[in-house]
C-alpha cells in the first residue's frame, strides 16, 4: 500500500543529514546507516511534525518552515 502522506519535517531532516554527513567538518564522524539513522531519529523525536496528504500542501509547509531563522546552525 503506498503511503497518501508525508511528514515534510522527515523530509528536512534526512535531507539536511545527508548533506551535513558529506561535508568536511563532519569527516571524524561514523556515517554509517545506523548513526545516521540514529541522528535522524533523535532529531525527529524532538522536532514538529508536519504531516500533509497533497504536493500542494508539501509545498505550502515546506515554505513556511524554509526560513532563514530554521536555517541558522547555530541555534
């Protein structure tokens, strides 16, 4: 059965793991499946969820939450 929703955070967070992972800085950290399924998991734990049943509504919270206030890393 496929899936008629998306929580559009997971979205986010996999794809912001994906490219953190790959960076530089984060080379001297485990990018196993596992420790990133784990970061992954923790940090939807403790973020929002945003669950939607269209590409319209996808759309819509994805800009809302793309700001530059949710992007700063340094929060």
């Amino acid at each position: 059965m496929e899936r008629e929703y998306t929580n559009v955070m997971e979205e986010i967070v996999v794809t912001w793991v994906q490219v953190l992972m790959s960076g530089i800085e984060y080379q001297t950290f485990c990018s196993c499946r596992k420790c990133k399924n784990d970061i992954i998991t923790l940090s939807l734990n403790n973020l929002p969820n945003y669950y939607v049943t269209t590409e319209v509504g996808r759309i819509r919270i994805f800009g809302n939450l793309n700001t530059e206030e949710n992007r700063k890393m340094d929060q």
